[in-house]
C-alpha cells in the first residue's frame, strides 16, 4: 500500500539535515522531508531522521541512478524499512547529459535499475520517480508510487496527475522566497534557478508546457520566475501551494530560500493551517 501523505513536504540538502530540524518539522504538521541533493546509497541521512521522529516520512530526491548502486540501495532500504517500513521513499532519478559521465537512454538506465530493486525485494509503492517527460511518467505509472519533480508548474502537474492516474502520487518541489518585495524576490528566485534552467531536461520539460524561448534566455521572464519559485507573504506562498495541490498533487516539496529555512518552513506550515488544523492534516491525498 502507498505511503500516504498529507499536503506540505519539506527540502532539506541531506547533507546538513539535522535530527533536530526534523523533529521541528515533525512537530510543525510537516507530512514528509525529502533530502535533496542525490544522496548517498547507503542512506545514513534517512535513517539519523527517522531514528529521531515518529511520525514524519523521509525520501531521497533523488537518489542518482547513475552514481547510488542499486544493489547497495535495496540493502539499504531493507535496513531501514525493517523499523520504518511506512515512512521511507526511495526517489530515484536518472541525473542529466551535462552533468553524469556515461549519461544515456535514461529511461532504459531507470528501468534496468527499477529490475534491481523489485529483484531484491524493493515495493514497487515504495520507490517514485523523477519523471519530467512522457516516457518516464509511464514508467512512473506502471512501475512506481508515483513521480517527484522539482522546477515545475501547476500545469506539469496536471499532465503528470493525468498520465499516473487517481491512485498514484505526485509530488511536486518549489523553491520559496519569504520576501514581499517583489523585484528583489524575483532576483534571489533567479539566482537560485539559473544553474538549473540551464540543464537541457528542464529547459526542454517547461517548453514542452508553454514557455519559449524568450521565458528561458537568462534573465529569464518574470512569469517563469513567478511559477518556478514562490514568493511574497505567508498568504502568497500558501496560495502557490494551493494552486499545486488543485491542480492534482498530492504533496508539495518545500524548498526555503534565505537564512534560517527551518524558520521559513515553519511559517510556511502556519500560513497553511486552517483554524488551527495540523498541516498534515489540512488535505486529503489524491
């Protein structure tokens, strides 16, 4: 069966995510950290969180197909999963041309790594998939939970929500910039989307859902800015959220932009309590 998850999700780089941070996020109503920035196969950093919450659900995003062994990835999981078994993801994904040496056929590469874990005893409903395009959403579709993406819109969403169908997850990421004004938001959103919206899978998934070339030649419009990272007041960002879970997510990945990001997810969470109500349990899955 499916992990459940309630609507707000928290980035952290698994690298620095503390046991104390997840407690804090635990106890602010948070359904979920995912722990960014390819981590390590052997998922230590999922398991010193898990180990230090009750309740909270911990996942990779992503695990680099072409860098975390998939055997050593499967005894992993079954380490962790032998205590934790309903609060562990493994999100995988299959990295990008301009960065993993030996990049090629992605979705072949995700499928044949997909083959190691079900050999090896993996749930299917416990592993999603970072699927930006069609032929990885299938295979999200057939063969996983469902998909995590980051650097995407309501509209992406829609589409993935459309080709996974009702019961599987969709879990988009957005960074998030707690600043009301609005020109110097929109430069920190730049600053921290202009690695990214240089890497072909991106630029390409965000053509293929409207925006030109105009909206990507760096500085990038402000209309692609807007969607890509929220910004403004609790109430502003709270929105944005919203407008992804309407548009069919299940969850939404916050990424805190600024100097105390367990303070911003924590505020973020308030902003999207209604009379008082946890966060995780402010909406229903999909």
């Amino acid at each position: 069966m499916t992990i459940q998850l309630g609507p707000l999700g928290a980035y952290l780089t698994a690298a620095e995510a503390s046991a104390t941070d997840a407690v804090a996020l635990e106890a602010a109503g948070y359904s979920a950290i995912w722990l960014a920035a390819s981590p390590a196969a052997d998922l230590r950093q999922a398991e010193r969180l898990l180990d230090a919450t009750s309740r909270i659900v911990v996942g990779t995003s992503v695990l680099n197909v072409w860098q975390a062994d998939a055997a050593e990835v499967a005894d992993s999981y079954h380490r962790l999963a032998s205590r934790h078994a309903d609060r562990l993801l493994i999100g995988i994904g299959a990295g990008h041309r301009e960065i993993d040496a030996g990049y090629t056929s992605p979705v072949a590469k995700v499928a044949s790594y997909l083959d190691i874990l079900t050999a090896a005893g993996v749930p299917a409903d416990r592993v999603l998939l970072a699927a930006l395009g069609p032929k990885m959403l299938r295979l999200a579709a057939d063969r996983a939970a469902g998909t995590l993406t980051l650097q995407v819109t309501p509209e992406h969403t829609r589409r993935a929500r459309a080709a996974l169908g009702p019961d599987k997850l969709v879990v988009p990421g957005h960074g998030v910039v707690p600043d009301t004004d609005v020109e110097r938001a929109r430069a920190t959103g730049r600053a921290s989307v202009r690695p990214i919206l240089g890497i072909a899978n991106y630029a390409g998934n965000l053509r293929r859902i409207g925006y030109t070339d105009e909206d990507l030649t760096d500085p990038f419009s402000d209309r692609l800015i807007d969607a890509l990272v929220l910004h403004g007041d609790e109430a502003a960002i709270a929105a944005g959220v919203r407008a992804e879970l309407a548009a069919g997510a299940n969850q939404v990945g916050v990424h805190a932009i600024g100097e105390d990001p367990i303070g911003i997810l924590r505020a973020i969470g308030h902003g999207l309590r209604p009379s008082g109500t946890p966060v995780a349990q402010a909406g229903s899955p999909g």
